[in-house]
C-alpha cells in the first residue's frame, strides 16, 4: 500500500480505519513510547485522521499555540491543493469550516504540569476532516451546516494529497515561529477567523499573543480551554 511521503522530521505511524489516530497518540506519550515527529495517521479514505506529537521547549502557554499554527497550516495545505474559490475559515477555538459549512476539528492535548512555568513532557495536536461524501447518503449537503470537502468542490482532493500538503505546510509554518514568533501565525489565523454574522464587517473577535479570544466587552477566554476537549464534539 502506498502511504504518503512527509518530510524526514516526521515519522509516519499508520493506523488502520477504526482506530484513532489522537487516542493512539496521546496513549504513546502518556506511556513515554511517543516522540517528537510521530505521525499517526488513519488509512480512512473518506476521512483526513491524524495527530503529531511534539516535544515543546516553552512554557504551556506559549506551546499551546501549536494548535491555531496547526490550523494555519491546514488551511494554506487545503488551498494548496483545493480549487481557489473554496474559502476556508476558522472558529474559536478549534473548529473548521469549508465554504460556510462545518468540516472538523482539531484537538489537543498535554503533559500534565502542576505549575503552569514548566515545559510540558509531550503536546499533541490532532484533527479530523471530512474529505469525500458519505456513500450512503442520497442528499449530500441537505445538514446545512455540516459539509465535506467533495460537497464543496474538491472531489480530486484525496487524503493522501491532503496529508502531504499538511506535513509540509506544518513544518513551515514551525520554522517561521521559531524564527519569528507567534506574531505571523496570530495574523493568518485572524485572517481566517469567522466573524459572527450580523457584525457589518465591523471586526469584533480577535485573538491575543497567546492565541486567547478577545470579544468587545467580554473578558479574553484562555486558549488552554482546549484541553478541557474539543468544543466541536457538541457541535
């Protein structure tokens, strides 16, 4: 069987359909087998599955920003090999969403640290994409706001492509960080950000230097409410 290439940083960890790639991940860590660089991935081919595990060398809030990187890179790895008219954008703190529609998610995990100065053992960060169309559905597209890759136009994308464009655009996007910061990061994640409707344009939510959301006249929500779990599972 054919896997897909990553760059040599990576180590790719296939995972047969059923089983989860951010669960395996996780258990890896939490047992000190994982290491920096794995990449679990699931052989699903109606689904993009998988979770890296890093290694951080900062403070858990600092390395948290991981996880709307990760995002970015998504996104510019879908626009790599997706059709310009598809528009991606992102919902605090972990959501994604292809033309509108709600796609998945990506989740996230840590190293447990009694004191929040410490530089945690082991981070993942994992997602899962709807890429092609449920087969035995005869009215894709009728749940509104769920969708797939295929239902918005990208029917040549395929998991391998996807996964690939990801590892590379990821391994970019890690090289500029350390090279610059979370600034840039802050700024194309912004750039993806969807706007509640109803706001005229008028920019209301932002994000902070740590990823945190800012909504006029609420106080800024910590991006570590991501380890209390995905907020797309109840979406």
């Amino acid at each position: 069987m054919k896997y897909p290439q990553l760059p040599p940083v990576f180590n790719l960890k296939p995972l047969a359909p059923g089983q989860d790639p951010f669960e395996a991940a996780v258990a890896a860590a939490r047992a000190g087998n994982g290491e920096a660089g794995d990449f679990h991935w699931s052989q699903r081919l109606d689904r993009i599955e998988l979770a890296v595990v890093l290694e951080p060398d900062t403070p858990p809030a600092d390395s948290l920003t991981m996880l709307p990187l990760a995002m970015v890179a998504f996104g510019d790895a879908l626009g790599a090999v997706a059709p310009p008219v598809v528009a991606v954008h992102f919902r605090w703190p972990d959501c994604v969403d292809v033309n509108g529609g709600f796609v998945g998610g990506f989740r996230t995990a840590m190293a447990d640290r009694s004191n929040g100065e410490d530089v945690p053992d082991w981070l993942v960060i994992g997602f899962g994409i709807a890429v092609q169309m449920d087969l035995t559905d005869d009215a894709p597209g009728r749940t509104v706001h769920q969708t797939t890759l295929y239902d918005e136009g990208c029917g040549e994308v395929t998991v391998d492509d996807l996964t690939e464009s990801f590892a590379r655009h990821f391994l970019t996007w890690i090289n500029r960080w350390q090279d610059e910061g979370f600034e840039p990061v802050r700024l194309a994640w912004l750039a993806r950000l969807k706007q509640p409707e109803g706001t005229s344009g008028a920019l209301k939510l932002k994000i902070d230097s740590l990823g945190g959301l800012q909504c006029e006249g609420s106080a800024t929500r910590d991006l570590s409410d991501v380890l209390n779990g995905p907020s797309w599972i109840a979406s």
